[in-house]
C-alpha cells in the first residue's frame, strides 16, 4: 500500500508550522499529500507553496467541491498545479453536502450526481486541449444565446492528472468506478466494505470495461498508538465525540451521507440514535450511544500490534493507498505518529490471493470485531 495524509492548511496559528510537516513528512517517506478545503482555506493555494517546497511527494486536492468553481476553473486550476509541480498533481472533487454548498457558497446543492458526471466529463475535454463545446443538462458551454464561440485554454497540460472521487453513496460509488482513477473513501469499515462500499464500486467498473486494478482506493483513518489497554480506554473515549458529531452533525437535517455509510456497515440502528441525539442538543448522550467497535473498526487507533493486524485487514480488504491522520499534539508527536505508520505499512507483506475469503466479494468466514479491553 502507499501512504498519505490529509491536511488544512488553516490549521493550527502558524501556517509556516502546517508547511514544515509537508516537508518533513516527505522525508519520512509518504507517497502523497491531500490538502483539505472544506470551509477553511481552499486547497489550490496551499498546494502550489506546498509544490514549491517538496520535490518528489504527490500533492492533491482532497476536496475541490462542485459548486464553488466552474469546470472550466477546475482544469485550469489542475493545469497549472500539475505544470507548476512537474506533474505531481492529483486532482480529488467531491460534491460536499448542502450546508456548505448551499450555507456557504450559496449554490444549489441539487442533482449533485449529474453535475458530477458533467464535471468531469468537461474537464477531461478541456485537459485533452481543444475547443470546449459542451451541451449537458446542467452545464451548456458556450453559453447559448449570446456572441461566445467554443474556446480552448492558451496552456496545455504537461502531464498526465489522474482524477479521484470521493464518495459515499452508492450511486456516487458506481460513478466513481465508472470515470475516476482513484477513490477517496471514508467511514470505512474493512469487514463491511465489500456490500457497502465495493460492490458499487465493481458495478462501475465494469460499465467503463475496467477492473479493480484500475482503480486507487484511497481510505483513510487516524491513527494513534496506546502504550497499554488504559491508554486505549482513554482514546477511543475521547473519539466517541468526534464520530457522533460526523454521525449527527456532518451534513444538514435531512442529508448526512456518513451517517448513511455507517448504517450500511451494520449500524444502522445506533447511527439513527446517534443523529436524533445530536440534533436535539444532547451532544453527550450522543457519544455515550458510539460503541468501543464503532470507534475501533473504523480507525487505526491501539497498540503497536493492533494497528499493524489492522493494517493488514485493510490491506486484504482491497485499500491500495492507506491514508493516514495522525494523532498528536503538537507537529512533532503527530510527525512520530506518522513516521512509525509509515514503517508499518513499508512492513505490511503482500496481500492475500483473490481467492481467499477475506477478499472483497467472497464470504467472509469469521468476522473479528477489534474490541477495546474492558476495565
């Protein structure tokens, strides 16, 4: 597997302090960098500094969301970051979710499906160089009734930009396997990803002829190691919060896609309580109601021996590029989080046969929920 991290380039007081872990984390040996925008700051500028500073790591946009530029903007920007980085440069969309599209930008969130397929159905045309004329049901270039004629961009692209997707819904997931070269997940759950995630995921590869080994997934968790089992007590209470505020409060009211991809991995029933909790106010009743195994079977959280077992699961589950949020709390000890998982994924043996049973899409034989030791 490769590694990757995520980072924002807002965060923290010193962003000279978020561009010297770029650099080191590069000297630590990670595959690729994906450069978060959210509604903190956007991703391109930080990714041409962080261009300028690093000489081999990938960077990547992980997300540039729909809405917030034109297709057309979109290419261009991928264009120059990828000219700039002597072709270093992967460019990740996603379609965010109502409240920022619509909260923040103020563009309808509506038919995200759709102008995602346009999208990159527009930019792969504006990549290939020539003039753009495109008539979809939700982008029409040239705009129609006015003097504009089909253009091209003056710069061509130097490389080649491989295009990720992330995503969570199934119909997202088909579109994925269908147009994209890699895939960026989350709320994965190894022994649930083969009906919730892959089997979508195969669907569209299979429209667009193309197999599992055409495709990166990209998954991706924090990771932190527990000295000891009250050390491992400590943390996965301390992220009980974390997930119930992605469960109940990512999202809006009536849309919250991870809350969806939780309850397709077999908790459906908590993720609903979770949610309803949540959005009434009672914040600690909502993590009260996340498990020690929600916590654990989505993260790379434990002991040295427990996430290196994870590791491998991960592995053998179909993830190809492992992506990485180290736990820490300063640049440093998040940096030694990092380093010491980047060694144990290097140590991570192949993986298992196709035909073994822990493969995606073959029956799973003994499902072992990692569990946190009890007091």
């Amino acid at each position: 597997m490769r590694t990757a991290t995520t980072i924002e380039a807002s965060g923290g007081a010193d962003w000279s302090r978020q561009a010297d872990f770029v650099v080191e984390a590069e000297k630590l040996g990670l595959d690729i960098c994906w450069v978060a925008e959210a509604w903190g700051s956007d991703a391109p500028s930080a990714l041409g500094y962080y261009a300028a500073r690093t000489d081999r790591m990938l960077l990547g946009s992980g997300v540039m969301q729909l809405g917030t530029r034109t297709p057309a903007a979109v290419a261009q920007t991928a264009i120059t970051l990828s000219n700039l980085s002597g072709g270093r440069f992967l460019l990740g969309l996603g379609a965010s979710g109502p409240q920022v599209i619509e909260g923040l930008h103020g563009v309808p969130f509506a038919r995200p499906l759709r102008r995602m397929r346009e999208t990159v159905e527009i930019v792969r045309r504006v990549l290939e160089g020539g003039r753009l004329s495109y008539a979809g049901a939700e982008f029409t270039i040239p705009l129609p009734g006015g003097e504009a004629v089909p253009m091209r961009l003056s710069t061509r692209a130097e490389h080649t930009i491989p295009l990720y997707l992330a995503s969570l819904s199934p119909a997202m997931l088909r579109l994925t396997g269908e147009v994209a070269d890699g895939w960026l997940g989350t709320s994965f759950v190894p022994e649930g990803a083969a009906d919730a995630y892959f089997a979508h995921l195969d669907d569209g590869l299979a429209r667009s002829g193309r197999t599992r080994a055409d495709l990166d997934v990209c998954q991706g968790a924090e990771v932190a190691f527990a000295r000891d089992e009250e050390a491992l007590r400590a943390m996965t209470a301390d992220r009980r919060k974390e997930l119930a505020f992605s469960l109940g409060g990512m999202g809006s009211a009536s849309t919250n896609f991870y809350n969806n991809a939780y309850s397709r991995q077999g908790w459906a029933d908590v993720a609903a309580e979770v949610r309803e909790r949540w959005q009434a106010g009672d914040r600690d009743g909502a993590a009260g109601l996340v498990t020690d195994e929600m916590v654990l079977g989505t993260t790379l959280i434990g002991t040295e021996a427990m996430v290196r077992e994870r590791l491998e699961v991960w592995r053998d589950a179909g993830v190809t590029t492992v992506r990485l949020y180290p736990a820490g709390e300063t640049p440093e000890a998040r940096l030694a989080t990092l380093g010491r998982a980047i060694e144990l994924v290097r140590e991570t043996g192949p993986a298992v046969p196709a035909s073994h049973p822990s493969r995606p899409g073959c029956p799973v034989t003994a499902t072992r929920w990692p569990r946190a030791p009890r007091g």
